[in-house]
C-alpha cells in the first residue's frame, strides 16, 4: 500500500546489524511487491465484512445470508513462501495461546468464506520466514548469510508476543511469522541472559519489525529497553580490556582492520570490541530515530563516534538526524565526511543528503556546490562501467548509486543552475538505474483495491450507534506531495494538538481491529458490535496517548508541557482507503483531505525519492498515473457514499491565505483559536518528512506550479492523467477574515 509514513530515502542507511542492511532483511521475507499479505488484507477480509454488515442489516436474527453470496476471493500464495516439508517445532514449552485470542471458525459463515480461510490455516505452518526490510543499503553476502540463519533458525511457538497483541486469523503470514521468530528469540534471551550476541540480534529483529510494518511503534520501547541493556554489557567488555591494557581494535576473529569503519559489514561476532560498541550504540540510534526522538539518536551516533571517529555508518545517521533538526552545518561536516572517507560508497545516499543541506542552506557546506559536483563528475562514468560489467548480483550497488548520484544532480540543476533541460536529463538517468532494480509494477493493483473498496463500503454499511463519540484523532489523508506536513504543522502548533508523525497508530492496529470486528459480527453478537467498536478505537487513541507521553519524556528541546493534548494527528496519507473504517470507529473524529494542483502533485511525487515499497514507482509513467487516479476514485466515493464525511482543503489556499486558513482549520477541531499557530515553524517536536527544509521556511510559494519547468517532458504523464489535470472538488474550508479584515 502506498504510503509516506515510512522514512526518507535519505534516512540513515541501515547497515549496524554486522552489515545486514534495511533492504536485505526485507528482501529476505517477502517479494517487494507481493499481493500475498495485501490480497488477504484488502481483498478477503473487506468481502468478509461487506457480508457481515448486509447480515446485519438484512436480517437481525443473522440466520442466513438473504443477498446472493458473494464470489469467494481466491489468494494466490507465491510458491517461494510455501515449504513442502513439515513446519518447524518449538524446542522448547510455547508461550500459551488465551483461547479468546483464537477464536474457532464460526459455523454459519458462508462455506466459500469458511473454505478460503481453512485453506490458510492449513497453509500457514508451512510458509517459509523470510523476514524483510526496505533496501536503505547493500549488505555483503556474508551479512545476507548472517540474517538469513538469524531469521530462520529459531523456533516457532504459538500464541501472543510478550506485549500481547492478539493474532488475528486475517493477519498477514510473514507478519505472523516473524512475530513469532521474535516470541522465540525473546525466549532465548530470557533462557540465556548471558549472551550478548542472542541479545543484539533480538533487538535487531525487533527493530526491523518496526521498521518494515510501521506499527506505531509496536516493540519501539522493548528495542530501546533491550539496545540499552546491551550498551552496558558491551561497554563494560570494552572497559575490561582498557584495563587489562589490551586492544579493543582487534577484531574477535584475530584480524586487525585498518579501520572500525571497515567492520561496518562484518558480523558482530567477527568486530572487534570498539565495533560492537559502535555497531550496537548506532542500532539504538536509529530506533531512537524511528521513534521521532532525535535529540537521543544523535546522542547515541555520538556515543559511537567519541570511541572510533570513523565508524561511518554512525556518521551517515547522525548527518540525517541533524537535517531534522535543523542543524544544516553539523549534518553537512558529516556527510562531507562520509563522502571523502567511505571508499567503498557503502553509503551513496550520503550524496542525497548533502543535496538536501545545499538545498536547504548552500552556505552549510565549505564550497557550496562545486567539490560535490566535481566529485560527482568523476564517480558517474566509472560506476556506470562497473554496472555493465557487474554480475547480476552486485549489479543493484552500482544501480543504487549512480540513482543517488544522477538525483542529486538533478536537484543541482534544477535548485542552482536552473538549466532545467540538464536536470531532466538527470532525473531520467536516476530512474533508469532505478527501475532496473526493482520488479516490473504489477498492473492494476492499485485499480483492483481501489474496485474492492468501493463494492464494499456503500451506503447502508454503517450501521447505527457503533463507534466512540471521541473527537480526539485528526486524520489527514491525500496523495503523497500534496501538503500534508504543512497542514499537520499548523495543526500541531496549537497548544493542545499533538501531530504524532507518520507511524500511525491506527493503521498499526487496523488488522487486529477488521479481524475483532469481523469475528463479533460472524458469531452474531450484533449487540456487541457498538461495545466492540468504542472499545477498539479507545485503545487507539490511548496508543496515541502513550507515544505522546514516551515522546514528552525524551525531548530536550522546548516547547516540551504537562497537561495531556485534546487532538492527535494521524497523518498516514493512504488512509483514504480506510475512510470507511475510521468513519465506523470515530463518527465524529475529523478526517481532513489535502489536496493540490494534480500536476504539481504529480510531478513532485515524480522527482521525490520515497522509502522502498509501492511509492518506488512513482518514478514510472504508468504505475504513477495508476496510483494517482485510483486516488482520485477513492476520494469521490467517500463524497458519495458518505457525503460531506470527509474535510477538504486546499494546499494552495493554505499558501496564498495562510492566517485565514489557519483560523478555519483550528475552527474545524472546534478547539479555540491560539496565536502560536501563526508561529507554526517554530514550534514543538522536529518533523521528519521529505518536506522536512521547507517546513522550516514557513510559507513559500516556489511550489506552485512548479511542474510548468517541465511541462514539455511531462507531457505523456498530462496524457495519462487525461481529465484529471484539473481537480474540480470544492473546498469544504475557506480562509476566516481576521478582525482587522472584517
């Protein structure tokens, strides 16, 4: 599913885990664009509720079905996940599985349902564990052994995780799969406390878990709780040799690197004690990262740094971290670092981030422009030689830089020299190495979902007196590049609403909610279905609650205050695929649409890198065009179906009339007007987005019809697009007069 709640590509690269990077472990799990989990998800369970609910609706007693049944769903498993031989037994007692958790099938669900999930059931022991992670850097083959045997060497035990969250029968397999790797590295942990490694890799595994599904930060404290327990063991092994006056340089294998930086790809048990201290002080820093607490993330990068100054990997981290928070000079002395001393370009995105501080601020960096473009002029030719000679399975490295190479070459020219015909050609050179890395886009996924959608939440699905009356989440939905940070910024600077960033809570529980749901519904507990559904979205908003409060405890900059916010945004823009749930849950919680001229939308959503999944192919005509109008039909259901449901407000109204729409959006949360919103680019937490610089700008309007740069080389994407290069949609806010003005 498309989503801009999962990081930058100018993230930090991921490469702590003994060189195991963000992208292998991914890689590992599942195909990138794999319908497995997301067929089951949008395609199954949705059928299954649009059944329920006409019950519901068509016959109180829920007897039979008197509408025709529905068409079973098939689910197409890829037989890469599918192990003939028999599934693994625990070796040691599993955790006990609360039967309520586990439900078994209700007998009167119609026997095409009963058959699809059966047929699941009896699969899912015998999908393979393939954990994965999206690509952030390449990891060597040794690193992709070492994941490979952490992955799939533990056991597999039943039942709940240690933080109990439920399984849901609709969840996805190689969700459930490394959920319950993770259960049975945890158990290790707890029978072995003693050995450092077991305990590094379970952080590590709990990391990625977050990284990969953005659950709102689903294990985010027992990763930092776990790291934090693990510093102190590795440190105080460090100590020990200081003392004993012996190296900590050598690795444990025997041989001395020229460098800690060199053992970046090594394994943990193979570093030497100064790069498991590093490797394991930088895994922290970026959960802390994830977490949106940076201040911490960088303390930690700096924790490595002040024993091995060179450990790059610590260095690539802390530069992004200091982007976000608005420290251009630190970021680029560091990326500048990495730049001239990763000989081995490991970190090739360190040269998008030196874009963006240029971008940002030129005077950042000692030369501006020119040593980076000069470096770049020399890197480009010998890395497109190495990628037509490269065998098929290093060829993705050589890809993967001269991406970031051609894309900040772009941003050069279309930023400084303004010679826009040279920046084109950039842009294409970048999405050209780009696209041969990743599958080819599977055609008519978005279109399919967005079909599903709209066959199942109609008008008469709601059923009355379900849901919390609870106005305390903000929703804001939209298609990626259209304004949503500048909206959540005007939000958050009002002294009682909170943005909570893109790792949404509710879409981190939105499985285990269809799957609840569902399960009441089928058993024919109709009456419960209003408990269950106030029930279900008060745990969200006490998850957003929680986040709030572990993320007040770590911030060390102002702006930092007691009293418990009114309004927390969720800004996960692609859940305009699930107005229909969060209409269910929270009838009257405030669901805002950003929208934007389609064509700058589009065309900024073209030239923007994304973290790795479906949004990689925006950098592709077609599946681009597909994504926006499967958007585009989305949206106009919702106004149909529910009509006036959903909030609209224009980005360009926001720009030109910033005051005025400030007022309007605060007066839509009906909390009261407050000057500090005025004042929104200075206020609270950092903010980590792509649109994290121009945020700090406060309002400009270079945006605005950017994409007439490039209006001749866009001119197949206006074709695709057709009708939709104008959005006729009415916007629901309109710009308040001030006192002054009236």
């Amino acid at each position: 599913m498309m989503s801009e709640d999962k990081r930058s590509r100018d993230a930090p690269s991921d490469l702590s885990e003994g060189g195991v990077t963000a992208s292998h472990s991914i890689e590992s799990l599942e195909p990138r664009n794999s319908l497995t989990g997301a067929m089951f998800l949008y395609w199954v369970v949705p059928v299954l509720l649009f059944a329920v609910f006409s019950r519901l609706t068509v016959d109180t007693n829920v007897g039979t079905v008197k509408t025709k049944p529905l068409k079973s769903i098939p689910i197409q498993l890829d037989q890469d996940y599918i192990d003939s031989t028999p599934s693994v037994r625990p070796t040691q007692a599993p955790i006990p599985v609360r039967q309520a958790d586990n439900p078994s099938l209700p007998s009167r669900w119609p026997t095409s349902y009963r058959a699809t999930i059966e047929k699941i059931e009896r699969r899912r022991p015998h999908w393979k564990n393939k954990p994965t992670l999206s690509p952030s850097a390449q990891p060597s083959a040794a690193d992709s052994k070492k994941l490979e045997d952490t992955v799939t060497s533990s056991p597999l035990p039943n039942g709940r995780n240690a933080g109990g969250r439920p399984r849901g029968r609709a969840s996805d397999p190689n969700r459930l799969m490394i959920i319950e790797k993770i259960d049975a590295m945890r158990q290790d942990v707890v029978d072995d406390p003693a050995d450092i490694y077991k305990a590094i890799e379970f952080a590590d595994a709990l990391r990625f878990y977050d990284l990969q599904y953005r659950e709102g930060g689903t294990y985010e404290t027992e990763a930092i709780d776990t790291y934090n327990k693990v510093v102190g063991l590795v440190v105080a092994k460090r100590n020990k040799l200081v003392a004993a006056n012996q190296p900590t340089n050598v690795s444990l294998n025997g041989s001395r690197t020229k460098s800690v930086s060199d053992e970046v790809t090594l394994d943990y048990a193979s570093k030497s004690a100064d790069g498991l201290v590093c490797a394991v002080y930088t895994a922290l820093g970026k959960v802390y990262y994830m977490a949106n607490m940076f201040e911490r993330a960088a303390k930690s990068y700096t924790e490595c740094l002040e024993i091995a100054p060179s450990y790059l990997d610590a260095v690539n981290a802390r530069a992004s971290t200091n982007i976000i928070l608005g420290k251009y000079a630190e970021a680029g002395a560091d990326f500048l670092k990495v730049v001239r001393e990763d000989e081995q370009r490991l970190f090739p995105d360190s040269f998008s981030g030196i874009a963006r501080v240029l971008e940002a601020q030129e005077d950042a960096i000692p030369g501006g422009w020119g040593p980076v473009v000069e470096l770049l002029d020399q890197l480009i030719p010998s890395f497109e030689a190495q990628w037509a000679s490269a065998p098929p399975q290093t060829k993705q490295i050589f890809g993967n830089g001269l991406n970031r190479f051609h894309h900040s070459l772009f941003t050069y020219h279309d930023k400084k020299t303004k010679a826009y015909s040279e920046a084109w050609h950039h842009l294409t050179e970048a999405y050209q190495y780009k696209m041969a890395n990743l599958p080819v886009w599977q055609s008519g996924q978005e279109s399919t979902k967005s079909f599903q959608t709209k066959q199942i939440f109609k008008p008469g699905f709601w059923s009355p007196g379900v849901g919390s009356e609870t106005e305390t989440p903000i929703f804001i939905i939209g298609f990626v590049r259209s304004g949503s940070t500048l909206l959540e910024r005007i939000l958050d600077a009002h002294p009682k609403i909170v943005g909570t960033g893109e790792n949404s809570v509710f879409n981190g529980r939105l499985d285990d909610i269809r799957n609840k749901i569902v399960q009441v519904s089928m058993g024919g507990r109709r009456e419960q279905l209003g408990e269950v559904t106030r029930r279900l979205a008060e745990e969200v908003v006490d998850g957003m609650r929680k986040r709030w409060r572990i993320l007040q405890a770590t911030t060390e900059t102002s702006g930092v205050r007691d009293d418990i916010p009114l309004r927390f945004v969720d800004k996960m823009l692609t859940n305009y695929y699930n107005v229909g749930f969060i209409h269910l849950l929270y009838p009257k919680a405030l669901i805002l649409h950003v929208y934007r001229n389609p064509m700058d939308t589009i065309f900024s959503a073209y030239k923007h890198e994304f973290p790795s999944g479906t949004l990689d192919y925006t950098s592709d005509f077609d599946a681009l065009a597909e994504l926006y109008h499967s958007y585009r039909d989305i949206i106009d259901h919702w106004d149909d179906a529910l009509p006036g449901r959903v909030t609209h407000v224009r980005y360009e109204d926001m720009v030109q009339d910033m005051p005025g729409m400030a007022r309007a959006i605060i007066d839509a949360t009906g909390l009261p007007w407050d000057d500090s919103v005025l004042q929104f680019h200075k206020q609270k937490h950092a903010v980590n987005t792509l649109s994290t610089t121009q945020v700090r700008k406060g309002i400009y309007k270079d945006s605005l019809k950017s994409w007439a740069k490039y209006e001749n080389e866009l001119q197949p994407m206006v074709q695709l697009i057709g009708g939709r290069v104008h959005f006729n949609i009415k916007a629901t806010l309109q710009p308040v007069p001030t006192k002054e003005e009236l």
